[in-house]
C-alpha cells in the first residue's frame, strides 16, 4: 500500500440531520475518536508510509473543538504537509468565538479547509454561520478555505436542492474564496431521500475503487478510520480494525488478493459478489455498483 492519505471519521455525531448525509451523521451518533487512538494511529502511519495529507470530518467534528485542535498538533508534530477539515460551520454562530477557534486551528496546523454549504444543510444551519467560520479563517491566515458543496446533478441544473444552493452561493460571493463541488453519491441517507434524482448506471464490470477521490483497490493510496478501529480503503470496506491489530501492520501487510471480497471486486465487480450470496438480487433495484456492492456486503454482515 503506497499510503499517501490518512482520515479520521473522529465522530458520527451532528448537529444537523442532513437528507442527503451519506454518512447518516445525527445528533443521536454517540462514536467519538479517543485523542489517544488518534495519535498513536498518526504516529504508526507516519513511521511506515509517506503521507502528504490528513484530514478530519465527522459527523462535525467542531462539536469536539479541543480534541479536533489536539489531534491536529500531534499531526504538525509529525510534519505531515497537508492538515485539513470538513466543517459544517456550526461554530461560527458566535463571530468573537469563532475568531478564536480559527486562531487555534490555525496554530494548530490546520492549513486547508472545507465549509459545507448548500441546500442540504441551510435547514440546520443559518447561511450566517458559515460565512463567520470562514471569515474567521482567513483572517486567522489559514491557507486553503473552500465552500464544500454538495450538488444533486450540476450547479446549472432545475431541480430544487441545486437551485437553492445555486442562490447561496451568490449570497456568499463577498467572502470571494471557491467553492469545491461533490456529486451526491446513492449512499446513506441520500438513497433515501433523493432516489428519484440518480441515474441509472451500469452495474456490471470490475471495480476500481472509491469514487470520489480516485481510492484505488489494488493499492490504495487514502485509508479512512472509524471511531469503532474500522479501517476503509472504500464506503464500509474495512480491511482491519485497529483493536484488533495495529495500524501500521495492517497498512504494511495489505495485499489486495488475500482480502476475498476485495479480490472479487477488482476481478470481477460487485456482480461477481452474488455468487457468495444466496439472497435474490434484482438489477433494477439499484442505481449503479456502489450501490449493489454496498447492499451485498451489508447481506454479508448480517448473515
């Protein structure tokens, strides 16, 4: 594994329920990354790859501001070159306290950042809390501060959810930093909620990977850790649990060919994984192979 990238998932708990959260993130999730387990799985990264980057997101994690700036110091210990986070920017409801919270970010080491704004979460969050998070940042001196927006087809489009993130984008052009756009993919709470909005696609083929940021399954270059030790090359495809062995073993031992599931789905795709269930599965029931795959491996669990 050429390990380049390292998340942490650091908690599943929100202040908003959002209906497109592919991460079903709620105010009802009680997971929470210990900074302890967050340091000694830095410090065993860094001993046995190259990162270039780490990043935090939840969930929020700025519900836990001291242990997100702690965790954020060890890793500028480390001098890993790339610290980042993906915020709803829930703290910024307070303008005076979010100018201190970006000050210790930023001594932290905090040097990239990603504020959520788009239709989804306008409902949880005033459109004004965001814009003080960010504001708060950039006077901080934080070096990358980006709006994260979640898109349902393109920024152009008719449907209602782009329209509306369309118009709070323009509210938020006097902050002049760029937006940073994320297809929603069916996973999580979107599947069900925003079902009639995906198309179709093909489900047959081999897989190459994570989608969204190019993870690759033969040699993965970007691990996510869960607060339960899970650790994912892909949406809740775990190739170990960090209580069970330690990180750095499992990073240094990963071969794709001895993890099964992974086998079949670099061979022959999501399809190839029917063959290990004995469930009936109809095509037409899902959008593409994230889908199917992410369906199958949840009948695995079960069984």
């Amino acid at each position: 594994m050429n390990l380049k990238r390292l998340e942490f998932t650091l908690t599943t708990k929100c202040n908003s329920q959002c209906i497109h959260c592919q991460a079903c993130a709620s105010p009802l999730g009680n997971e929470v990354m210990q900074v302890k387990d967050a340091h000694n799985y830095l410090t065993e990264a860094v001993a046995v790859s190259r990162l270039k980057s780490f990043m935090i997101f939840g969930g929020e994690p700025m519900l836990y501001p001291d242990r997100t700036i702690t965790i954020f110091k060890k890793a500028k210990a480390l001098k890993i070159p790339e610290i980042e986070m993906l915020t709803n920017g829930v703290w910024g409801k307070d303008k005076q306290k979010a100018e201190k919270l970006a000050k210790k970010l930023k001594e932290a080491g905090l040097n990239t950042i990603g504020i959520s704004v788009d239709a989804f979460h306008l409902p949880h969050i005033p459109l004004d809390y965001p814009r003080n998070a960010a504001q708060a940042l950039l006077e901080a001196g934080i070096e990358k501060v980006t709006w994260n927006v979640a898109l349902v087809e393109s920024l152009n489009a008719a449907n209602k959810y782009d329209d509306e993130t369309r118009r709070l984008l323009e509210m938020l052009k006097p902050v002049r930093i760029a937006a940073h756009f994320t297809k929603i993919m069916p996973v999580g709470r979107a599947l069900q909620n925003l079902r009639q909005y995906f198309t179709p696609m093909s489900l047959e083929g081999p897989c190459g990977g994570e989608s969204v940021i190019g993870n690759v399954l033969k040699n993965p270059e970007s691990i996510c850790i869960e607060p339960s030790g899970e650790v994912e090359v892909c949406w809740h495809l775990a190739i170990g649990n960090t209580k069970k062995k330690p990180l750095g073993r499992i990073i240094s031992e990963y071969e794709w060919r001895r993890n099964p599931t992974i086998k079949i789905l670099v061979e022959k795709g999501p399809m190839g994984l029917l063959e290990s269930v004995d469930k009936q599965f109809r095509k037409t029931q899902y959008v593409d192979k994230c889908h199917l795959c992410i369906e199958i491996r949840k009948n695995f669990s079960a069984s």
